[in-house]
C-alpha cells in the first residue's frame, strides 16, 4: 500500500498563491540537489493526483514541456506518470494517460491506496488539497517554502475541523533560498 505524499510550495506565512490563483511569488532558482528532491519525489511515485482546476493547467504544460524539452530533468516523469484527476464537472478526459475520479474523496483515495505499487503524489490545488487536509487522508506533507511572503492568498489548512498533529521527518535548505520541510501525519502513522 502506498503513501499519499503532498509536494506544495508555499510562502513563507503560508499562501499557496495569490487570491487570484497567481503564481509569481515562487522562486525557481532550482540547483541540482533540489531537482534531485524534486526527482526522488516523483521516482517513489506511481501516481499523480491533481484537482481539476490544477490538472487543466499542470498536464498540458508538462506534456508540452517533456515534447519540446527531453533533457528536462522532470518533465518526462510527470508526464509519463498515470494521473487521476478528482472533478465534479468534467464527465471524461481530456489528457493521456489520466483517468478521472467523480466518486467520494475518502472512498476514492481508500481504495487507490489499496492497489499494489508505489506512493501516491499530490500535486495540488489548494481547494483539492485543503479536501484531502480536512478528511486527513495526506500520509506526508512536503512543502516547499521559497523565500517570499505575501498579504492574503490561498491558504491549504483553513478547513480543519479540529488540530492535526505532524511528526518532523526531513528539513532542507537549499542553494537558491527554498526550505523543504517534512512531515507524516500523526493520524495516518499506523499505516506505515
């Protein structure tokens, strides 16, 4: 069984982008040993998940990306890794190699753990990925912190019906000014 792992990049007081979903206040100055993070997280990966509104913008990009770049370091992996893609509004998909989930979160995200294979990356948005928060169905917790703030945003922890507990598994600063930090549930531990 597979471990559901976040990977989401934030600022510093905790925005995963601007109230007008923008995304200039990421930093990319990537060195080879985040890339090599960025990599691994992806290598242990069988799936992707992404919420809908995410999914229209990130599969295109990287299906385009891996076409008109193959040295890029990533791009072919994302592209190559089945996608599962939670909507209420689309009926099929669009995209290669992606299957979509219309079903409930909890139900659907059970029974994609129970299938043989690796773990299970979420790439985002913010409103699939407060779901996935609320319900405590995020195994790890990777995020990604660059070294900017911003006034209001989008946050992912704001649907918490209670506290959630984390326990520390990694921390990280790199080269160009991104501090990853890690963490498992608390909640999900026994799963391990």
């Amino acid at each position: 069984m597979g471990k559901v792992k976040l990977q989401m990049q934030m600022t510093i007081n905790g925005y995963v982008g601007g109230t007008n979903g923008e995304n200039n206040w990421m930093t990319w100055n990537p060195d080879a040993e985040f890339i090599t993070f960025l990599i691994s997280l992806l290598d242990t990966s069988g799936t992707l998940l992404l919420g809908r509104k995410t999914a229209e913008n990130i599969i295109k990009y990287w299906e385009h990306e891996a076409d008109q770049n193959p040295a890029h370091p990533f791009a072919k992996k994302i592209a190559a890794l089945p996608k599962v893609v939670f909507t209420k509004t689309l009926n099929k998909s669009t995209w290669n190699n992606t299957t979509l989930a219309k079903g409930n979160l909890t139900d659907e995200i059970t029974s994609l753990k129970k299938q043989n294979g690796k773990d299970i990356l979420v790439f985002g948005g913010a409103g699939f990925v407060s779901s996935l928060i609320k319900e405590e169905l995020i195994d790890e917790y990777h995020l990604i912190v660059n070294p900017t703030a911003m006034g209001n945003g989008m946050t992912i922890f704001n649907s918490l019906n209670g506290i959630q507990k984390f326990t520390p598994i990694g921390t990280k600063l790199y080269p160009g000014g991104k501090i990853v930090l890690s963490y498992k549930s608390e909640n999900n531990l026994n799963g391990e």
